[in-house]
C-alpha cells in the first residue's frame, strides 16, 4: 500500500489491509525494502501506527490531531491526482480516530492536512471510510506493540483474519469443507466494522461465496451438510437473505416442509424482528414454502394435516388467492367437501386463476355427487342383481334390478303388509313377458327408497314374477331418476342423483 512518512519516521496503515499477514516491510522509493517490528495500535482502532527504526532524510510532514474548526485539505500520495478541499461533514468516532464516508471524487490513497500537519488518510478506493487522528498533539502516538504480537492478534482468531486465510487458498478441500471454513469466520468475534475492510473481506462479499457453495449442495443432494454448518449463530451474524433461504431450502428437502417453515419464523425472530422489518426474499421464501408443502400433502400425503397445513398457512398470508385454491384442492383430497366449496365460494378470483377455480368447482360437484352415491355389491357374473329397498318407509322389499323392465312390480303377498286394497276398480295394464301377455292391477306407492336414493308417488304393477314368487322388479320409472352404473364382472352397481 501507498502510505505517507511522517517526520520522525512513523506512518499509518489500515488494520484491515494487515489481516492474514505475518509480517511488515517498509519501501521507500529508490531504497530497499526493510522490516518493521515496531507500532502503535489499540484494540478496536481501524488504523494502527508503525515506527521504522531510522527515520528517511527530507522534508517530511509531522502528526497533528484533527480540528474540526479548521479547513481540511486532502493531498494524494500518487502522482498525477489534483488536491481537494473536504468537507467532513458528520463524523464518528472509533477510539483515537474520526471517521466520515470517503467522498466519491477521492479514489486513491492520501493524506488530509490542517496547518502543514497531517491529520487523517485515505487508503484508497477498496476503503470505504476516510480517517481522522483525534489524538493527543505529540509527534506521533507512543509505540506499544510489537509487529508479530500485532499480526498474532489481527489474524489468529479474528473473523477478518480467518476470512483472509480462506480468500487466499479458497481452491483447497471439497464444498462443504470450504462452506465449513466460510462459516468457522462467523463464528468468530469481527476485528472491525465492515465499513472499515476492504470489499473483498466484508461479510457481503464472503456470504456470496458461501451461498454458491451452498446451492451446488443442495443441488448435488449434500442437504445434510447445508443444515448442519449453516447454524442459528452463522445465520444470525450472517444476516443474509440468500443464505437463509439455503439454509431453509436445506431443511425442506433433508427434513420436511414443517421444519423448514418452523426454521425461517426462528431465524426472522432472532435476525430481524428487532431491526423492525423482514426482507421481501423471505416473505416470499415462506409463501413458496406453504404452496409447495401444500402440494406434496395434495399429492402424496404428509404425517401432518393438509387442513391444518392450509389454516396456518393462510393466517400468515389471508389475501394470497394461489394458497386459498391450494386449501380447496386440500380438502377434495381430504374428503371434505363442505370446506372446499366453503373456501371457493368465499372470494372471486381474477382470470388468471378462474379456470384453476372453475375446475375445482368441478372437482367438489362431481365428489360430491360421487359421495352420495348408492354402491350395491352382488355376486359377480348372477344373472340378475337381487336389492333389498323399503316401500312406503316401513316395508322392506326383495328387488331384482331390469334395466329392462319399463315399470317397478311389486309381488301380491306384500299388499296386505302395505294396506294396499285392490278390485275391479283397480286399473289394469297389459304386460308382455316370457310367458306372454298377461294382465297386472297398477298401484301407486308412496315411495320406494334404495338405501339414500329415494323416489316418491311411484306407480307400481302388482305381479309375482315365476321363480321369484316373494320379488318385485326394480324398473326404469324408479332407475331412471338416477345415474346407474353396472359393474357385473366385479360385482358392483352404483346409484348417483342425477345432476339438475
């Protein structure tokens, strides 16, 4: 780094810029590089001090601390840079220094002046901030660290320090041991506030990588890795979106839906709850997460309630349509149908979802319709399909079903029974069957009910049918007020309301 002498030898460097080294040289220009062992740093300061042993020969600007009633002028150590006038504007401070955001039009490393004397830096276009020594009025501060015990504090347990190593030799190990180290430097205490690093060594720019490394293991089916290193500390002191929303993605495909959503609500709790506001990303990450765990439960199940999935589901998002339909479709697969006509007919949706209703509208119809259906089970292959129906609700009758029979008959020996009187004013139809034309009194029952299927004011012919002498027949004037499905091969018949 380019950085400027002051007069009795010592000059500044950016902590940020030494993290991850193990030693300092000095190069003036045209001299060879020597070491430097000895500086001036405290904890938590974003720029520390160095001594050389023998100062340069020349004219060389002393140290002053910085006056905020005096003008500032910053000079560039680089040639060919034009001298600026600063405003510094609102500052904060960090122990002995003063910090402002660098204005844009300064770019390289410089020195800020008051008086002849410097009184701040900038360290060039990678730092965000510029420095201003608040200090005592000394030519330089006391020298009070050695150069290795320096490198040994910055770098060896520092999340800059690890960061640095990391960056160095990031081609080393498989993803998850890169991933591992990535999120080792999180777990370590920071040496500095972000603003005061370099792009490259800011928790942004690393979380970057850590998030490509975690969406290859999730794609090549490392999800197990992705859950255990990403962890509630990494993820809090991370405080990435993208991350998060690996890390949960993780736990939806190596757990379950339920977990992953149980995840993000802990992990908005902890992160953002307290700053106030909740990242649009992860919003949306938790209502992509209910739609698809809707939609396994729709199609192959879940140990948890689908219904129950959906309340919670639209309790945290009451006006999003896409999961409303998903709840209906839920409930069809549940079998209840009353909820899912009752989530249907609740809202209107817009076009782009009126065909998806449409259809589940037709989905609840036709299950329920299904629902109230008559199943009767025979004797694969018989001839003829006995039922047993009630007459006038209280007689219960043996039937064989004829689809081929115009009119329900009903046998002589159950008249008594139903209080039915017949004589010469009875009418009288003429009826063709196997054995010829024959004669049958017609009567009206009241009703003929086979099991939910019902059909009141039901003429009737009063004839025993030749081998069936305790049978009627079930003709088409009760069949026909139905749908009627005949399964003989396997023995069922069904009986649906036919829709109005």
């Amino acid at each position: 780094m380019s950085t400027a002498l002051f007069a009795d030898g010592s000059f500044a460097l950016p902590v940020a810029a030494l993290v991850g080294g193990e030693e300092l040289t000095f190069e003036a220009q045209g001299s060879r590089a020597v070491p430097v062992v000895v500086g001036a740093w405290e904890a938590g300061d974003p720029v520390a001090f160095w001594k050389l042993d023998q100062a340069p020969q020349g004219p060389l600007l002393g140290l002053a601390p910085w006056t905020p009633a005096l003008p500032l002028d910053w000079r560039p150590s680089l040639p060919g840079v034009p001298p600026l006038r600063v405003e510094a504007g609102t500052v904060a401070r960090a122990g002995a220094f003063a910090f402002f955001t660098r204005p844009y039009e300064i770019r390289s490393p410089g020195v800020f002046l008051q008086e002849g004397m410097i009184v701040g830096w900038t360290f060039g276009e990678a730092f965000e901030r510029a420095y201003l020594w608040t200090g005592l009025a000394a030519a330089r501060p006391a020298s009070s660290v050695k150069a290795d015990q320096f490198f040994s504090s910055v770098s060896g347990n520092s999340r800059e320090g690890c960061f640095r190593r990391l960056l160095e030799g990031q081609g080393s190990g498989t993803s998850a041991d890169r991933l591992e180290a990535f999120a080792k430097g999180f777990r370590l205490a920071p040496l500095l506030a972000a603003e005061d690093l370099p792009l490259s060594l800011r928790p942004s720019a690393v979380v970057a990588r850590m998030d490509a490394l975690a969406a290859e293991l999730i794609q090549t089916g490392r999800e197990e890795d992705v859950v255990r290193i990403l962890d509630d500390q990494v993820l809090r002191e991370s405080a990435d979106p993208t991350l998060i929303e690996n890390a949960v993605l993780a736990v939806a495909k190596y757990q379950d839906f339920n977990r992953a959503l149980r995840r993000l609500e802990k992990i908005e709790n902890d992160v953002f709850v307290l700053r106030g506001q909740t990242p649009a990303e992860l919003t949306q990450l938790k209502s992509r997460l209910y739609k698809d765990w809707l939609r396994k439960i729709i199609e192959k199940g879940d140990y948890y309630s689908g219904l129950a999935a959906f309340e919670e589901a639209q309790t945290a998002f009451p006006d999003d349509l896409e999961i409303r339909l998903l709840g209906v479709e839920t409930a069809i697969a549940e079998k209840n149908l009353d909820r899912a006509r009752e989530l249907l007919e609740a809202r209107d949706y817009p076009r782009a979802l009126k065909e998806w209703a449409a259809r589940l509208g037709a989905q609840v119809s036709d299950r329920q319709a299904e629902s109230e259906a008559v199943v009767i089970r025979f004797n694969p292959g018989v001839e003829h399909i006995p039922v047993d129906a009630v007459i006038n609700g209280f007689r219960l009758q043996k039937f064989i079903v004829d689809t081929g029979a115009s009119m329900v008959t009903i046998p002589a020996s159950s008249l008594d029974d139903l209080k039915i009187k017949v004589d010469d004013s009875t009418p009288v139809k003429a009826v063709a069957t196997g054995g010829g034309i024959v004669a049958a009194q017609e009567v009206t029952l009241e009703s003929i009910r086979l099991e939910k299927c019902t059909v009141q004011n039901l003429k009737a012919l009063v004839m025993d049918i030749p081998g069936y002498p305790d049978y009627g027949i079930l003709g088409l004037n009760f069949l026909n007020n139905f749908t009627v499905e005949i399964d003989k091969p396997n023995g069922i018949m069904r009986l649906k309301n036919r829709r109005k």
